[in-house]
C-alpha cells in the first residue's frame, strides 16, 4: 500500500509529530486531491493544545483549509471536479477521518464543500478563504448563531426577508483572520452599519476597504471600547460577533439593554462573565461551529458562489506567508505562537 507524509497530535499538548500514512481512495461523492497548499488557522492549536473535538481519536492530522488538484474522484462526482482541476474545500469533521485532513500529502473531500480555484487567482487564495470565511458566515447566517437569511442572488425577493441596509453589526476581533472575511461578509450581505473593534493603526485602512464603516481601536481598553461603540449604536444593537475571545463580556455588554439581542462566537467562553448591562429582555451568547456539513443546504450554496464572489472580487483574500514543506518544527512554531497570543500578522501557509 502506497503511504505519505503526515503531520499529526499524537498526545494533547505536546509537539505535533511527522508520521506516514496510506494514502486514501475516494468513496462515492469524495475527491482525493494531491494538497498543495494548507492554511494553519487557531483551530489546530486548539487541537493539538486542548484536544478540541478529537476526544478517543489519536493520532489526528491536522488541516482543515485545503488546496489542490484533484487526482481521483468517486461515484457520483459532478462532472466539473474531475482530474487535474485546482480546487480548494473544507474538511468534514462529521466523518472523524484523518482522510479529510490537510497536513499530509493527499487528502479527501466531499464534493459539495469542494470548488474549482477561479483561473485568475491562485491555490493560496483559495486556502486563505475555507474556515476563515466558513466560520464566520455559519456564525452570522447559520441556524445555530444569529441565523440571518443570507440575500444570495438566486433567490426570490421575498426570501431576503431583511432590509440589510437598515441593520447595524458589531465585529470584536475584527483584525483577525475570521474578523477581516466576516467584514466582507457582512458588506457582501449589504449591513448598512458595520461598527468593528480591531488595532486601528495597523488594520484600520484594510478594514475600511472591506466595508468596516466605523473602526474602533481595541487599545482604547475594554471600558473606554464599549462607551465609544454605545456612542455609536445606542441601546440598539442585537447581531454581534466575536472572532477571537474566551472571555465574551464585551460582546455581549454591547448588545442592548432593552431589546434581546445576540452574541455569536467562534471561540467557547472560558472566562468568567464580567458586567454585561442590565439586558431586561434577556440575551443568548451562542458558540458556532464553522463547518459547512453541519448545514449541508447552506454549505452547498456557499460553495457554489463563493467562487463567483472571488472572481467577481467581492471577496478577497487577506495575505498570507509561507512555510516549505511539512517542516514541523516551523508548523509547532506558529501553533505555539497561536497559543501564546501572539497573532501572525498573516495566515500562514504551508505549501507542498
């Protein structure tokens, strides 16, 4: 049997390891692609530092933002993935397989959360996007977050139920990888206020181009943050979204005292609650999945115009840089990095 190289936890907390494994065959509706390019993103620290959903199934390889040209496909594929096309997905955790996962050569996918890299752009585009975009839309337009009807273009006018126009979306975390897309996202959906806490020195140009209409500076502290984003929502505001904390007290502080409103994140709370207002009306703190096989429906729309969307330059990525090869050591370095706090100014890439 043919094997790979593959980086995996094979003990929570500790260093991830280079190991080999068989290289897999795709069953019916599945690609096998030849990865080429792999987005590291919090979500492996998460796994490899706390054991994040891999409870009873060590060794796991770690990646779930993948690119690649595909080399196989199985029953039942559409016929516009076939070999040789560059594609970019996302894994589906569901099936608790190391087969759908990126850190090794080969990797499978599922068809429907599988598309074609548009031909003016590149593999490392189509990586940066996956779970930093997935996240944040589930988050925002997924049942389980704050579960808005995304207006996509094929649909009827009386399915766009909101007048997005008209609605104000706070983004805390919004400098980060999952905070830029979610900006995109929300101008995309066409928010007519979109109020968003990052370091305004060093994104706030960045934001502002992907639609942010009001950037306020994290540094100002937590206290002197909610006043200034209360100066501009008033006692209103009932979407937010938090890409990065454990400790959900801002978020949900923001959202108003009259009116219930909703605080979804991508990060569970591992903090004590400090003083979030009165909320006469009660409130909901929802952590979100970001995986498109949770809502098979929506994953399959999603992917069918998230390449549109790129090409169209409606979405763009946000940079990255590059590890060569499956260099373990550097990969630990950023996941260490990850768990320390210390944010990469870009995603980074690891290339094979």
């Amino acid at each position: 049997m043919a094997t790979m190289d593959a980086l995996m936890v094979e003990t929570v907390g500790q260093p991830i390891i280079k190991g080999k494994r068989p290289i897999p065959t795709p069953s019916e509706g599945e690609v096998l692609i030849k990865v080429t390019v792999v987005g590291l993103n919090p979500y492996e620290h998460r796994v490899r530092d706390w054991g994040l959903y891999v409870e009873g199934r060590l060794p796991v390889v770690l990646g779930n933002d993948i690119a690649g040209t595909i080399t196989s496909v199985g029953p039942n594929t559409p016929s516009h993935l076939k070999p040789g096309t560059h594609v970019f997905g996302q894994t589906n955790y569901l099936k608790r397989s190391n087969d759908q996962s990126g850190l090794q050569e080969y990797a499978l996918l599922d068809a429907y959360t599988v598309a074609p890299v548009p031909s003016s752009l590149s593999d490392d585009d189509g990586a940066s996007l996956v779970c930093n975009f997935i996240a944040p839309f589930w988050a925002i337009f997924g049942a389980d977050g704050l579960a808005l009807p995304f207006p996509f273009e094929d649909e009827d006018e009386d399915e766009k139920a909101i007048e997005y126009g008209a609605q104000t979306i706070v983004v805390v975390g919004a400098g980060s990888n999952c905070g830029k897309y979610a900006v995109q996202i929300c101008a995309l959906a066409g928010f007519g206020r979109i109020v968003v806490t990052a370091d305004a020195a060093r994104n706030g140009d960045e934001l502002r181009s992907y639609g942010a209409t009001h950037v306020v500076d994290r540094h100002a502290g937590a206290e002197d943050v909610a006043r200034q984003i209360r100066a501009l929502v008033g006692d209103g505001l009932v979407y937010a979204f938090d890409a990065v904390n454990v400790d959900h007290t801002l978020g949900l502080s923001l959202l108003s005292d009259s009116r219930k409103g909703t605080l979804a994140c991508i990060v569970p709370k591992m903090a004590e609650l400090g003083d979030v207002g009165e909320k006469r009306e009660g409130y909901e703190d929802r952590f979100v999945q970001g995986q498109s096989h949770n809502q098979p429906e929506l994953g399959a729309k999603v992917w069918k115009w998230l390449p549109v969307w790129m090409e169209q330059g409606k979405v763009k990525s946000t940079g990255w840089d590059v590890i060569e090869g499956l260099d373990v050591e550097r990969v630990n370095k950023v996941l260490g990095d990850y768990r320390d706090g210390r944010q990469p100014p870009k995603q980074v890439h690891v290339h094979l």
